[in-house]
C-alpha cells in the first residue's frame, strides 16, 4: 500500500473523457498535496490526455461499452470487460494501492471489480445528478459513494448510508476564475454573450444561436459582445452572419481559456454536461442551459435541472430551444440586469469550488490513511 519512497499510493479509474478525467485530475492534484501517490488506470482514449495526468503510471485497461443489445454486440463487450479485469487484478496484486476511485464510465469496470476482488477499499464518484450505468453496477459493492449533486440517492437508503456529496471538482482554472465576481450589465452596456456546446452538441448553436441573434432588436443586438463555440464545418456560416449583423462576435472552435469567459460572461448559452453545470455553479453565471436529448440516463437533463430549480439557470429542451424563444429569453435578461444577478448568486450558492478537498478528505478517510 505504499510506493517505493514510502508514500501511501492511491489507484484513480477514468473513462477516457474530459469529463471523467477533469475531476480525477483535480482529486490527483488535492491527493498530493497530502502526500499521497496517484497511479491512473483508464482506457487508449485517454493516452494522448494522458501524458498531462499528474500520476506516477499510467495503467491501460482494457474495457468497452454496451453499444447493442444484441448478442454479439454484448459477447464483446463481456470478453472486453473480462480481459480488463484480468489485466487489472494484475496490475492491483503489483502496485498495493490503499484504495481504488472510480469515476464512471465502462473502463472504471474492471478496477473497481478487480478491487472489490482483493478487499480494497473503493470510492465511485459520480459527476451527474443521475447515477450513470456503469456506476450504477459498482455502487452496492463499494465502500463509499461520492455524489455532485445532492439527493442522487435519496430513494435508495441502502446507497444513500454510504453516500456523502463532496460536489464535482472542477479544473484549477475554474477555481481561480470564481475569484471574479459577477457585474451585471448597465442599462444600454454591453451585454456579454459566451456560447458552447461541446463536441456532441456545437451544432444546434450554431443553428440556432446565430438566427436568434438576427431576431433581436437591433438597439440590443448593438451591445453583444459574442464568443461562441463552432465546429470547423460551421464556422465560415456563423461568422458571415455575425459579419452581416455587425455584430462584435469571435467565432472558434475551442476555447482554451474557456473558465475565464465564463467568468467574463453576463450570459452562457450552453449544453448541460456535468463539467459545465458544475463550472458554471463554481464560478456563479446565469445560463440558458440546452440538455443533450437523447441520452439513455437523462443526465444533461437532470443537471440542468439542479441549477434551474435553484433559480441559478433557464432549462430550455431542445424541442423548445428555437430562434424565436431564445431571442425572446435574451431580450428578457438584458432588461432585467437585476434578475441576472440573483441568477449568478443562486447558481453560485450550488457551486463547490472545494469538492476536490472534500472528496480527497473522503478517499483519506476511507483507505485509512489519517
């Protein structure tokens, strides 16, 4: 259970997603600080990421997801899986760590199932305001459960007693940008306007946010100013309509900085990813937030949720999130600066700019290191 310096070793387990492995490397981060080791296990998605983790190894684990229900489809997804296992109980009878994390995700599978195997002590992290179905399987094995959200367990007892929210960790550039505070714009400034979707939602933004720009009065389309997130294909049609508008727009399709626009924004238009619920909760900005249809676990769905039953949010379905109502839900804010900032207070207020400390406390707790 300790490296060869002497230092008790922590195993962390991650998809290989931004979204899994954000919180694992901000836990990584807090865990050092402690003066504990971190190895990760993860998948070939994440060995171009990888390299920037803060771990002593990298450990590739086989695994898949269920993509079919069909026979073949679920007999290679099993073999996946059962190759992982093997490969990871090797890897855990080598290293010893003092405890497994898993943070969701079918590559968490086999570690957090090899542990179980050899009476390590598990945590699972789950990022969503739903449990997804990876976590799901592991949750009656663990030893404790890290929830984002409050109330993700609240109808099963039996999960819920091994349960603590410790919130989802976010990127050390979010924390540093929720040192900004929120100024609501004055009566004819400028209204700042930050818009993204992510890799599996650009495309409706800039299908839609672009028209709904058009349809504004143009004694307010006078004070956008908009950075907004498109793909490579897009980029040359949202920027000509921008162009026509005259409107002060900075169209691409990655912002590196992007926890320091957040920052700088009046106003998010975006999906509802937990990274981006929880980033937006952290540094404390209203949003027009457009849940990912589709998935089978609802997560955008219900994270979104979070923020706007908390008045922090406006939860807009993709079925509703049309031109018209978008321009309509941006000339109401604009008017109502007031009610921008008691949106950016009550997204604040669910913010847990410290969730890597506490679910760091949590892992220390349960591997039993102090």
């Amino acid at each position: 259970m300790t490296t060869t310096g002497g230092t008790p070793l922590v195993l962390l387990a991650a998809g290989g997603t931004g979204g899994h492995l954000f919180p694992a490397e901000a836990l990584a981060s807090a865990l050092e600080k402690r003066g504990v080791t971190v190895d990760l296990a993860t998948d070939h998605r994440a060995e171009r990421y990888g390299s920037r983790f803060p771990a002593r190894e990298i450990h590739i684990i086989p695994s898949d997801t269920v993509r079919a229900r069909n026979p073949i489809a679920l007999a290679r997804t099993a073999v996946a899986l059962g190759r992982g296992l093997v490969r990871a109980y090797g890897v855990l009878r080598r290293i010893k760590p003092a405890a497994v994390v898993g943070f969701g995700g079918y590559p968490t599978l086999p570690p957090l199932g090899a542990a179980t195997v050899l009476k390590i002590p598990t945590v699972i992290h789950e990022q969503n305001a739903v449990m997804g179905r990876a976590n799901r399987q592991l949750a009656p094995h663990v030893t404790a459960i890290a929830t984002s959200f409050a109330g993700v367990l609240d109808a099963e007892p039996a999960l819920a007693a091994k349960a603590t929210r410790t919130g989802n960790p976010v990127r050390p550039a979010a924390i540093a940008a929720a040192a900004t505070p929120f100024v609501a714009p004055e009566a004819d400034g400028l209204v700042r306007l930050l818009v993204f979707g992510g890799s599996q939602g650009a495309r409706i933004m800039s299908e839609v946010v672009p028209s709904a720009i058009e349809q504004l009065e143009p004694s307010l389309r006078v004070r956008l100013l908009l950075a907004q997130q498109a793909r490579d294909e897009d980029l040359a049609a949202v920027r000509d309509i921008y162009g026509r508008l005259r409107i002060a727009a900075e169209v691409s399709p990655f912002f590196p900085d992007l926890p320091a626009r957040i920052a700088a924004a009046h106003l998010v238009v975006a999906r509802s990813g937990a990274s981006t619920v929880s980033e937006l909760a952290a540094i404390g900005r209203p949003s027009i937030l457009v849940p990912l249809p589709g998935a089978l676990d609802q997560d955008q769905h219900a994270n979104a949720g979070v923020l706007a039953a908390a008045g922090g949010a406006i939860r807009l379905p993709q079925s509703e999130f049309t031109p018209a109502r978008l321009a309509a839900e941006i000339t109401a804010l604009a008017a109502g600066p007031q009610r921008l900032a008691a949106m950016a207070q009550a997204a604040r207020a669910q913010g847990a700019p410290d969730a890597a400390d506490r679910l760091a406390d949590l892992v220390m707790k349960t591997a039993k290191l102090g």
